[in-house]
C-alpha cells in the first residue's frame, strides 16, 4: 500500500458495510458516502498526516459535518506519538480519523466527527499562570529553544546567589527575606545547579559553580 490512491478500497469497504454509496474524486473531495437520510460523508486520503490534508479537510466542513482523515497507519515510537498528537488535533477540529494498516488493509477509526473536543486543561493552565507570574521581566525571546531558557525557579536561584556573593554564607530564611524569594532556602537545598554549599544546618553559601553561574547569566536583574 505505497500509494495514495491504496487507501480508497479499504475506506470505500467500510463505508459501504455502513449502508452508505461510495464514489471516489467527486468535486474536490477523495471519497464521498452518501445514503438516504443521512448527511453525506467526505473522506480525505492521504500517506501522512500534513497541514494540507488538515487544511482540505476543514474546507470539507462547510459541505458537511461529516469529514474524516484517512492515512496509512504510522509505525515506530516517534509516529506513534504523533499519531497521539495529529488525534487530538482532529478531536480539536471535529473532524474523523481513520487509519489503515499497509500490510492487510485493516481499517480503524481513532474518532469519529464531532467529537467534543477534550477539556482544558484548568491544572495546567494554572501552571502556566504561575510561571508566568514568577518570571522577572521579559528575559526569553518568544519561540526560543529551551537550551539557556532563563525560568522563574533560575531567576530565584540568581537571586540567592547574588545575594550569597555580597553577604556570604547566611541562614536560609535571612535569604528569604532579603531577596523576595519564598523558596530560597528549598532551592539552596535542592542545589539543582550546584551553585550553593551547606556550611552547617539551615546555613548556606555560594559555590565556586556558583560564582560562574553569575557570570555566565549576567546576575538576576539580567537574567
């Protein structure tokens, strides 16, 4: 099933196992199903999931709420998880989604048109408000790789660090309040960045690591 156009008999069988009469290339469309009392079906085929077979089939939606995706069923790891993702897009959508095995010709619809689309996420969002709201100023450029992205927490880092260099080795809840940071002394514990040292319990100063860490991120103020 190399090609495209060996898609069209297995979805065109299960079309018609649903009482529907399958035409292929009507109009703009690859595959339409039609049957008395029901709206008309629109299938759209493709190898692969692409912007323009999302594209197509969203113009399919203004003919009928009825429009699937067909495409040849991924294999491996890596297209597996895109499958996962291209699913919930068309559930986003509302549009239909069917695979079909190269090997057999074995079809499986993943979901049908107008499926709700999934709830939001509140948890996550929340998340995203918080680190939002941590961040100080402005310090990563929109659409930047995550490799050197300056976060909340490493800003709250930097900040304990830089107060370390001036005052040396403090108590963490002195740390707290003298840099804003709530979490200054879990952070100091945690060391996620190896710039502090424990001198004693509760007690906390800045590494070697650390002094590089300032140097290399230019301090809180610049991130």
């Amino acid at each position: 099933m190399g090609r495209e156009r060996d898609l069209y008999p297995p979805v065109k069988r299960l079309l018609e196992a649903q009482g529907y009469v399958v035409k292929g290339e009507v109009g703009a469309a690859d595959v339409v199903g039609v049957k008395d009392g029901a709206p008309p079906v629109i299938v759209e085929l493709k190898r692969a999931v692409t912007l323009g077979l999302i594209h197509q089939a969203v113009a399919r939606l203004a003919l009928t709420d009825h429009v699937y995706i067909a495409v040849a069923r991924p294999t491996g790891p890596r297209a597996r998880r895109g499958l996962k993702d291209n699913l919930a897009l068309c559930r986003r959508l509302g549009l239909g989604f069917i695979t079909v095995r190269e090997r057999d010709g074995v079809v499986e619809v993943l979901c049908d048109p107008g499926t709700p689309a999934p709830r939001r996420n509140t948890r996550g969002a929340k998340q995203l408000l918080r680190a939002f709201a941590r961040l100080r100023g402005d310090p990563n450029e929109g659409g930047a790789t995550r490799h050197g992205l300056v976060t909340g927490y490493r800003q709250d880092a930097l900040a304990c660090a830089a107060y370390l260099a001036g005052a040396g080795a403090e108590k963490g809840a002195l740390v707290a309040r003298a840099t804003g940071v709530p979490e200054a002394t879990r952070i100091m514990r945690d060391n996620h960045y190896g710039w502090f040292e424990k001198v004693e319990t509760g007690i906390y100063a800045l590494s070697a690591e650390g002094r590089k860490g300032l140097k290399d991120w230019g301090g809180p103020e610049d991130g």
